[in-house]
C-alpha cells in the first residue's frame, strides 16, 4: 500500500471535521442573525441577509458535499430566490395588510411560485431515495390534518369572523397555512422514512414547521389584529427557516437526502409520540370550540372527518403489516429456503398430526421416504 493510500482516509476524516465545523459555525451565525432580526436589533435587513446568504450557502453545500442527484438542491435555490423576489415586490407595492379589492397579488405569484419549487425538490428527494411506505404517507397524512385543524380553530376561524375584507384578500391570507402544512407531510416523510436518518433530513423538516408557524403568524398581522406588536417577530420563523434550510445544505448528510436506497421504515418512538399529539390535541380543542357559522362547521367537520380516517386506516395498516411479518416468520421457520417444500420440523409436526388423526378417522397412514445416493456432493458443489 502506498503512502498516498494510508493518508487518504486521514484526509478524508480532516475534511470531513472542517465541513462539520464550518456548518457549525455558520449555523450558530445564521441563527444569531435570525433571533436579532425577530428582536429588531437589525430592522429589515436580517431577514434580507438570510435570504441572500441561503442560496450561496445551498451552492456551497453541493460543491462541497457532492450529493448525487444536484436536482432537488437547486430547485431549493430557484425555491428561496422566488420568496425573496416576493418580499421584495410586496415592500415595493404595499401588498401586506391591503385588505381591499385593488390589492396586488404579484407578491403572492412569487410566494406560491416557491411553495411549488420547495414541494417540487423534496418529492424528488423522496423518488432518489426511494418508493414510500404507506404507513408513513399516513402518519404524514395524520401531522397535517392536525396542523390544519389547529391553525384554523386557533388562528383562521377567528380571522375571518372579525375580517372585513375582499374576498382575494381573505384568500390571500389563508392559503398558505394548508401549503405549509403539505410541505411538513413531505419533510416529515423525508426525515422519518430514512433507516438511517441524517441532520439534513431533520433541519429541512424543522425548517418546514418554521414555516408552518410563520404562515399561521402571517394571518393575523395581515388581518391587523395584532396590535402594537412589531412585524419582525412574526417574521422571525421565515428567517429560522432560511437559517435551518441553508444549514441542512451546508451539513455533509445532505448527501444522504437523495442517495437511492436510504429509504425505509423504521420504529420510532418519537415518531410515534408525535403522532399521539396530534390526533390527542385537536379533540381537546374542539370540546371547548364553538363553530360561528356553517362554514366553519363543514371546514373543521371535513378536517375532523379526514383526521379520523387517516387514524383509523393507519391502525388497520400497522395490523396488516403486523399479520404479513407474523406469516412470513412462520414460513421462514417451516420452510427450507433453497427449495420451498416443508423442513424437517415441519415435517414432523404433519406425521404427528396424522398419527394422532388415523385412529380417530380409522384411516391408514403411508410414509414414503426418497433418498438421493451421493446428493450430498450435488448439494455441496
């Protein structure tokens, strides 16, 4: 072995503590950057910072890290300059708190455009990675409907009952809650389907309920009934999520993310705890909730509905899926996996059961046995 052999693993640990450390570092400055702008410390430009430094850092990360699909890391680019351009256009044309029929919905094009771009990468990380269990699809399915539901019970429902304001504006306003939530399905699939989950996977999900959160804060700065509050603390999610996002790309496990075969269930008690919080939450909420009108009623009737059935198909799932393990357990066991005929346990436990049958049914019983001279060598070879 040559010298440049033995000190290429030494290299590749050196490299790989350098990456590490300057996703570290850059982590803890864009999070600082994102905590000063929701305090004001940094008026309208840490939100702006965060922004422009996530697309260069994303470009970083794929030189860096070399993940083998380069499609989704860019789409996240595309996906990031698209909000920015809307942040831009709705300071430009006074688009946030318009609540009247001449409001621009050019800012709301570029917003959504990058909703689109964002969805679009993480589906493509979940095809590099591979073809999705149906039971995480449904524990996904579970976390949004319950995220819907809580956001329109504690945030959507009161907004449009005090709001006077154009129908587009009202639409405006809403609309991105339910898209967020979708993204939180993809993420929470990404993170949880992976046998081997990375920090990648988890800070893009983290980012997702980032803005989760901020769409749902959105709703009542737009509507105007937050009061005195500063706008730089409802903007703060947005920037956590620009930090999380640019940080999962920086991170050497982004690699991961969209790495063929790294897909696959696993058992996850965290998984499963979160899934208990949210079907456990909406039916506290709803016992002291009282509906305003009869479209609150069908909205939350048709969410409760969904919520309900998603819960129930995924029991009935994890009890089929339970049946199939037990079934190919007992095959395993009485089958000789070479040839699929009966092994010699099987074998046995069929005679003694006839035996313990003949004299009952006054039958007779034949045994034949075969045997292979020299089959041993045939088998051996």
């Amino acid at each position: 072995m040559t010298g440049e052999a033995l000190r290429s693993p030494r290299r590749l640990h050196t490299a790989a503590t350098a990456s590490s450390l300057a996703c570290k570092s850059y982590c803890a400055v864009a999070m600082s950057t994102a905590l000063a702008h929701g305090s004001g410390l940094l008026g309208d430009y840490g939100l702006i910072l965060l922004s422009l430094a996530a697309p260069v850092a994303i470009a970083v990360g794929i030189r860096r890290n070399h993940p083998p699909a380069r499609a989704p890391w860019i789409l996240l680019i595309m996906a990031i300059v698209s909000w920015s351009i809307s942040g831009l256009v709705d300071t430009s044309t006074g688009a946030l708190g318009d609540l009247s029929t001449g409001r621009s919905l050019l800012p709301d094009a570029f917003a959504l455009l990058g909703y689109a771009l964002f969805a679009v990468s993480l589906v493509k990380m979940l095809r590099a990675q591979g073809e999705a269990t149906r039971s995480l699809l449904l524990d996904g399915a579970i976390l949004a409907l319950s995220l819907m539901l809580i956001c329109w019970v504690t945030l959507i429902s009161p907004v449009l009952h005090r709001l006077d304001a154009a129908g587009t504006a009202k639409l405006s306003i809403v609309i991105y809650v339910p898209i967020s939530a979708l993204l939180v399905i993809i993420a929470a699939r990404l993170a949880f389907g992976t046998a081997t989950p990375g920090l990648s996977q988890r800070l893009l999900l983290a980012a997702m309920v980032m803005l989760q959160i901020g769409d749902a804060a959105l709703v009542p700065l737009e509507a105007g009934f937050v009061g005195d509050l500063p706008s730089h603390l409802f903007e703060m999610p947005y920037a956590l999520a620009y930090a999380l996002v640019s940080t999962a790309a920086l991170h050497p496990s982004m690699a991961d993310a969209v790495r063929p075969g790294t897909a696959g269930p696993r058992t996850d008690r965290r998984r499963l705890a979160l899934l208990a919080v949210a079907l456990v939450t909406p039916a506290f909420m709803l016992l002291v909730w009282s509906p305003r009108s009869r479209l609150e009623r069908v909205v939350v009737g048709l969410l409760a509905l969904g919520l309900a059935a998603s819960a129930i198909v995924r029991v009935v799932w994890a009890a089929r899926v339970q049946a199939n393990v037990e079934v190919r357990l007992e095959r395993e066991a009485t089958t000789d996996r070479l040839t699929g005929l009966a092994n010699r346990p099987a074998i046995h436990d069929l005679v003694n059961r006839h035996l313990a049958d003949a004299p009952n049914e006054h039958d007779q019983l034949a045994l034949l046995f075969v045997d292979l001279d020299r089959f041993k060598l045939v088998n051996d070879s």
